[in-house]
C-alpha cells in the first residue's frame, strides 16, 4: 500500500530499543511449540513463569505425554484456560510421539495438524525453534499493523503474506515478539496510550485523529 515505504524498519528500529525477545527457548523447538500454546490470550511473564514450571518437570514429549491433567494443571495455572490448555498439551506430546517420532515437526502442514496449533503458533515454531524465515502474525500483529497503517488486510493471514512482503527476511523473526509486546503495553486494542508511543508520528491512526504537526 502507498504510505508504509520505510515505516516496518522504523518500527523494528525503535521497539527493538524498548523490548527484546529473549526467552522464547531459541532452537528449542518442543519449547517453542508448548510455550506458544500456553501463550494464547496470556501476559508474556505469565506465559514464562509457567513454562519454567512446567518443563522443570515435563522437558521432553515424552515426560510430559505420561502426564495427567491434574499433575500439569497447577504448574500451569497462570495461564489463560489453563485446564483445556493441560489436556491439549498432553495430547500434543502424545502425537509428537505416535506421529512424528517424538520430535516435533519442522513444515507448517505437519504442525497445522496438531490440536490448537495455528499458523501463529507453527511459524512461531518454525522461527524461535528452527531458525526458519517466517512471521508470526496474532491479533497483536494484525491489529496494530493495521492500526499503524503499514498493511491494509482484513485477516491475520492476510496481513501475513503481506508482511513478508514488505519486511526484508532477516528481520521477520523479530516482528512478533516486538509488536506483541508493544500491543500490550501500549497500543492496546482499548485506550491505546498514543502520548506515550514512540511510534506516533509513523502511525496513520495517530494522524487520521487529527495528532499530525
């Protein structure tokens, strides 16, 4: 679209400053898949401290597929759902195993088959656990990079491809983790804190309110 020439590096300029995205269990890819499952509708530091407690115990595909619900349940318990989100990560260790050889797969239609498994969680995967070029778009992504004005799109897919467009490669693994962050504690769906964004004089919505110099 006309207008968004420039604005993605400025953007990952400047969040890169004020965020970072460690702790996402690089190259660790059964990590990566749990902890992006646990993740959905969940704050980033509930996500970490329950996946510290849970892999403490359940490291492996293994481990955690002889796992009862009842056991996982209280190590997970700061997360969003945390009862549906214990019964689907066992079955997701327990597929791991009858289906791919206790490893978890590294193509997207593999991982779309597993239960709760989107093309968010899958390009997660295949980014933080696999070092493989992919953008992980949620409705943090889709919302503010539409908000922002750098895509136009009506769908999370949508604002995908269109992202890995516009985006030079190198940088799609730091797009998700950056803007996730940032719809959280600034631009948020409701009450975004406009006056405290650094993004403002790049943001078509800050603008279209009449913010512009």
């Amino acid at each position: 679209m006309a207008g968004h020439e420039g604005k993605p590096e400025i953007i990952i300029s400047r969040l890169s400053k004020l965020y970072s995205d460690e702790g996402w269990h690089k190259g660790m890819p059964f990590e990566v898949l749990i902890a992006t499952v646990l993740s959905h509708r969940t704050r980033d530091e509930m996500t970490a401290r329950a996946s510290e407690r849970l892999f403490e115990k359940y490291g492996t595909p293994e481990a955690l597929a002889r796992a009862l619900p009842g056991e996982v349940e209280p190590l997970i318990r700061d997360v969003g759902f945390y009862r549906v989100k214990s019964a689907r990560i066992i079955r997701i260790a327990g597929l791991l195993i009858e289906k791919f050889g206790g490893r978890v797969p590294d193509d997207m239609d593999s991982l779309l088959t597993l239960p709760g498994v989107g093309r968010k969680t899958a390009n997660c995967v295949l980014n933080y656990g696999f070092s493989k070029p992919a953008i992980a778009v949620d409705t943090h992504v889709h919302r503010i990079s539409n908000r922002i004005g750098i895509v136009e799109t009506r769908t999370p897919e949508e604002t995908e491809m269109r992202l890995m467009e516009i985006i030079p490669e190198h940088q799609w693994v730091s797009i998700n983790g950056l803007i996730v962050r940032f719809g959280q504690d600034v631009c948020r769906p409701v009450g975004p804190r406009c006056g405290e964004c650094v993004l403002a004089d790049v943001c078509g919505s800050y603008e279209d309110k009449g913010n512009s110099d």
